[in-house]
C-alpha cells in the first residue's frame, strides 16, 4: 500500500502554514488568506514549496483563496504529471 502523495503535502503545508502564520492549528477546508496570509507570505509560501519539491508556483495573491486541502491536492497532482524533455 502507498502513501497518499496529497496526504504528506496537505501534512507538511499544514505544518508550515502553522510556522509560518504562528498558530497552534490549521483547518485544512479553510484558506491561508482565512488565516490572515498577505501577499508577502503568499510569496514565501511559493518560495518553499519550491525548495521542497522542485516545481514552480505561480507567486500570486489569487492561489491563496483555496483551501489548503485543495492547494495539497493541486501540489501532489503537479508532481505527479510528467516534466517536458
């Protein structure tokens, strides 16, 4: 049986959402901007899971307004689509 590749992302973005914002939980049907991210965390928020995972994210305020859950799903299905030659 393998591990849910959205499951781990939706675990590690919970995790540095909740560094990052400086809260004790995230609930992942809620947005970052519910938390109170601004465009500045957005932007760092881009910045990791590049470092993480190699893949680029668009650094707009827009992606921001998902739900984290959704933003993990989005993060697992990027890394699972094929990368052109």
């Amino acid at each position: 049986m393998t591990a849910d590749p959205a499951h781990a992302d939706l675990a590690w973005l919970i995790e540095l959402m909740k560094i990052t914002l400086d809260v004790p939980t995230i609930n992942p049907s809620l947005s970052p901007r519910d938390y109170g991210m601004d465009s500045l965390g957005a932007v760092e928020l881009c910045i990791e899971i590049k470092r993480r995972y190699g893949i680029p994210v668009e650094q707009s305020w827009e992606w921001v307004s998902f739900p984290v859950d959704e933003i993990a799903q989005q993060l697992a299905a990027r890394r699972r689509a094929p990368t052109p030659d």
